[in-house]
C-alpha cells in the first residue's frame, strides 16, 4: 500500500481533487482524480455490481452518456453519473473490443479479478500517457514516468532513445529516456496476467493520407461534412460539470474552436490568451479580435523571459529529455488559466491534419525535387568542402540527399551535419535512411507513397503523439488543467485526413478546406495573417536576459563531463548564435532541456558513468 500511495503522491498536480485505492491481492490500483463530470459521486476506482472488475481512468469520454443508455437498456445497473463507470460495464459486454467504441482521450485500466488479469487501454492518437514497467515483482504502470521511478525502475538510460532525441527533440513511442520503462503506443491495448505474460494489440490505425477520394462528389459537399463534424467535436468537449473556457492564440485553429463554442454555448466563452514583447511572437491583437467579435470573457497573459526561471519544474514534469520550446509558453498559459477553470478547448492537431505546415506546402509543390540529380550531387562535394560554420552548408548536405523523405528529414529535424560534429560518435544515429524505416516501421507509409502522405503520415503518427501531445499533456496537468482537442476527434481525423491533397493545399496555403468550412466565421486580417507558430523568443532572450542560464549550464565541467557533445563545437554554435550570425536556438535549447532534466534526475542514479557506452 505505501508503494501505491507514493507512485499517486509524485503526480498529485494530475489530480488534486481526490485520491482512491483498490487491493485484490496480486494487484493493486492508485488513482488520483481532476473532478471534471460528476464531481461529488465519481470516485475511483469504480467496481461493476458484483466487484469482478474494478477501473481506474485519467481522461474522458465523450460517447459516455451514449454508452450508458445502451448498457442500461442491457440490465447494467450504474451507482454514478461518471464516465468512469461505463468503462467497467462496457468491457463485462465486450472485453478488449470495448475499447474500439469510445470517443475520447484515455488511457485507462481494468482488474479482471476473474481471470486474474490486468487490462491497460489507450486513445487513439495518444492524447493521454500510459508508461509502464515489467520487472521482477511484475507490471507497474502510471500516467508519468516518476510513478515508476517510486517503485525503484533502474536507472540505466536507453541510448538509442537518446540518440534519437538528438535528431527529433523528443523520445518516440514506445522508448524512454529509462531502458526498463515503455509506453503502451496510441491506439493500442495490452493485457498482462499473473503467470507473467503481456499481450499487445493495436486497435486502431492512423488513416492514410488521400490523394484522392471518392467519398465527396464536390468539395462543397466536403465542406459542409468538415463544418459539422467539427461542430459535433467541439459539442461534445463541452460537457463538464466545472468551469470550462478555450485557449486563444489568434490562428486558424484555435479561434475556429471558440467561434464553435459561442455559437454553441448559452453563456459567454472564457478565453485565454498568452503573448510576448516581441512584435514576431505577439498574436494577442489577433486574439482580441476573435474574442471581440464572439464577446468572451477574455484574458490575457504576458510572458516574460524571467518566467523561464520555470524550466527546471517543466523538466521534472516531462520526466525524460523533451525540446519543444512551445512548453514554455503552454506551460505559463496553463497555470494561468487554471486560475479561473479546470477545462479548456484548444486548437492543435488542425496542421497535422488538414496539412498547415509550411513543410508539407513544399512537398506538395515539389520545390527541392525539380533540382536534377547531377546538381544534387555537386551540391554535396560543396557542401562536404564547406566548413560546419560556412554559410549554406547544412541546407547543401540536405539538398544531397538521395530520396525525397530523406531530405524532409534533414530540412525539418537536426541536419546530420550538425549532429555529427556537435555529438561523440557513440551518441550518432546511422548516416543511412535504413534507421528510418527501422525505427519508424508503424510511422511510415511505404515508399511508393508520395511524399506528402508519407510526411502526413509521419507527423501524424510520430510527432504529434511523441512531441506535440506530450507537450499538451504534461504543461497543463503540471498546472491541473485539463484540455481538450476537438481536431484531434478521431472521427474529425479520419474525415480530414482522407480529404485529397489538392483541397486541402491550393494557391500557396494549406488548410484550405478547413478555411473554406470555418474561415467565414472569421475577422478577414486574421486570414490573412502569416502563421506565426507556438513559440517564445528564445533566440533573442538566449543572446539577453538567458545568456547567463544557457552558458552556465552548457559549458559546465559536469554537462561536458557526460561524454555526449564536442566541448569546442559547442561553445562555437553559442559564439555563432549570441554574434547574431545564425539562429541556433532550437539545438542550444535541446540541449538546455537535457542538461536540465540530468540535474533533476541525479538523486535517482548513482552513477551518471552509465552514460558512456561501447
């Protein structure tokens, strides 16, 4: 029980309402709770009527109320009004399969005291985390890594995990930073019993990009599909019974979902926006006028470079090297709004889906592709003669590369010029495209697809699950905050994703079938607005008011002293960067977040030498 108790102790922020235990010998299960439906009656963890089967949820469903007529009218008898409940019922009908029928974000255990088995379960496209760890004494299992450092997981790191966070800024399904911890992959379930065994099964497949479809017989047809389903989306998200509002940013995405919520909502919006001092940052103005025009109860937040004194609690939070920048400002909006609601609606997930970024325009158009082969090839004789620090050099080894995917790579990730000199060569990944296919063999289409659907895909399978919704996840639960993404309904997705290529990007833009559907609804500048990003201005704040953090710790005898990076190499890309000759943010903050997260995690390893490896 006092294991129990700790591992629910270490992620207190995730659920500060209320706290419950249930003991059946060989299992035990912990559950801290964020009161969001049924608040009074919806403690955990939840029996069926007779107690063969007890469950533990951190998330939501949607389809829940849905789901409980159908169980009723089957002689299910329920004791609260909580979507928990339905979880335990479903799977008595169905098993595993129950899984297959909810409509949300989850990840959620079952004790099937029966068969003496535990059943774990994930959303679709990985919205809530599910870590776990098979060691002696059997299967542990919890929301964050630091429930399973309570039960003493060894601390030896995984260096191909960490070898890849030096190319994507974060660790991919299933690996972590520990080699003894895994994830269970968005879209799966698995079972474990006491004879030992673990079974996995994927239940649900990110779609294949469309080039095209024979679904719609006009795009017109198409858009009127996008604008219900995404109205349904946003519908369903608004059940709560606590205060509930929307993040703000001024884009495409997000003010969509606020427009959609006041038209749905008998009560003004409570918005919430965060902005910068630095003009190329700022979408507050743009906010505002989506808040204006919907009449919301609006706030808003200025973020200071002096708020980054926060890095060390994001580090912890995260609990394994994480180096997306867009943390600062998710992390300072959520202990923001947190201060007047317990839910928000955001906007992510409409780039992955509806093709916004400006890299898939790219590999939609072709650009790089209509470059012959022989003028590729001498692009990489120069590009190997110049020096790391001349100018063009990265973007001419890119250019070299032999296949269209290999280039997105190198354009879009950390350039294998740089890591090959910034790192030792024991921390490099395999100069070949062969890793890829190896390590991404669920995350890549096969080759004969074309490009944009292979990046699509990718990105949606990949990124989205391994970088951006734990970025979402980890800043807002740090602060108690729930958020919702109605683009990221898995029906939405499948609808969007399958769309063709050419309605999705035309004249220059992508997401343009999604501007067609919501774009009305819209002031006309903020169409027009160049997207900006979810990003802080590190460049500038690392050549000011950070300068002194950045150094100390990146040229500190300890970070050198690990045997991952090049110590002259590294003091020139932050000479280049604070000279104002290159923008090196990205790769100094990558580095930043991992020194910071070692400090952290020091008290858990007593010998950081397990670094170092043949």
């Amino acid at each position: 029980m006092d294991r129990i108790r700790a591992m629910c102790g270490v992620i207190r922020h995730r659920g500060p309402d209320d706290e419950g235990f249930h003991l059946d010998g060989a299992c035990a299960l912990g559950v801290r709770r964020l009161s969001i439906i049924d608040v009074a009656g919806g403690h955990q963890p939840i029996s069926n009527e007779d107690g063969s089967a007890w469950v533990v949820l951190n998330g939501e469903i949607y389809n829940h109320c849905e789901l409980r007529a159908d169980l009723l009218r089957r002689g299910h008898r329920f004791l609260t009004k909580t979507d928990t409940e339905v979880l335990v019922h479903l799977y008595e009908e169905e098993g595993a399969a129950a899984i297959g029928r909810l409509r949300g974000m989850f990840a959620y255990a079952i004790w099937d005291a029966r068969r003496r088995e535990l059943f774990l379960g994930r959303d679709r496209v990985g919205k809530k985390p599910l870590y776990y760890a098979v060691l002696e004494q059997g299967l542990f299992f919890g929301s964050e890594i630091s429930c399973l450092r309570e039960v003493g997981v060894p601390s030896e790191i995984d260096a191909e995990a960490l070898k890849l966070y030096f190319q994507f800024n974060y660790i991919p399904d299933p690996r972590t930073i520990l080699k003894a911890v895994r994830k269970l992959p968005a879209g799966h379930w698995m079972t474990y019993d006491l004879a030992g065994r673990l079974r996995q099964k994927r239940y649900w497949t990110f779609p294949t990009p469309a080039v095209n479809t024979n679904v719609f017989q006009t795009e017109e047809e198409a858009i009127e599909k996008v604008r219900a389903k995404f109205d349904e989306a946003v519908r369903i998200r608004m059940m709560a019974d606590v205060p509930l509002g929307a993040f703000l940013s001024g884009g495409l995405d997000s003010s969509s979902v606020v427009s959609s919520m006041a038209r749905q909502s008998v009560a003004p919006v409570a918005t919430f926006s965060a902005g910068f001092d630095v003009d190329e940052f700022n979408e507050l103005p743009y906010a505002g006028q989506v808040a204006r025009e919907y009449r919301t109860e609006h706030h808003e937040v200025l973020v200071r470079s002096d708020m980054v004194t926060l890095i060390p609690q994001m580090a912890s939070h995260f609990g394994e090297p994480f180096g997306d920048s867009a943390s600062i400002l998710t992390y300072i909006l959520s202990k923001f709004a947190a201060g007047y609601v317990k839910v928000v609606l955001s906007g992510d997930g409409g780039d992955e889906i509806f093709a916004g970024y400006d890299s898939f325009l790219a590999a939609w158009e072709g650009r790089l592709d209509r470059i012959p082969r022989g003028l590729r090839r001498y692009a990489a004789k120069v590009g190997e003669w110049l020096p790391y620090f001349g100018y063009g050099k990265n973007f001419l080894r890119a250019l070299s590369r032999p296949t269209a995917l290999e280039r997105y790579f190198e354009f879009n990730y950390a350039p294998y010029a740089l890591r090959e000199r910034l790192l030792e060569p024991d921390w490099m990944l395999p100069a070949d495209a062969g890793f890829l296919r190896r390590t991404f063999a669920q995350c890549l289409l096969p080759e004969n697809a074309d490009l944009l659907s292979q990046i699509m895909y990718f990105e949606g399978t990949a990124n989205l699950t391994s970088g951006m919704l734990v970025r979402v996840d980890r800043m807002s639960m740090a602060a108690s905050l729930e958020v919702r993404c109605p683009l990221l309904d898995h029906e939405l997705v499948e609808l969007a994703v399958g769309l063709p290529h050419h309605w999705k990007i035309s004249a220059g833009k992508g997401k343009q079938i999604l501007r067609k559907a919501l774009g009305p609804r819209l002031p006309v500048e903020l169409l027009k607005q160049h997207k900006k990003g979810f990003a802080a201005p590190l460049a500038k704040w690392f050549r000011s008011e950070l300068r002194e953090l950045l150094w100390d710790h990146l040229t500190s005898a300890q970070f050198l002293g690990r045997g991952i990076v090049s110590g002259s190499f590294l003091r020139r890309l932050m000479e280049e960067h604070q000279s104002g000759r290159r923008d090196n943010e990205q790769w100094l903050w990558s580095l930043l977040m991992l020194e910071t997260w070692f400090l952290e995690n020091e008290r858990f390893s007593n010998d950081t030498s397990a670094l170092r490896h043949s």
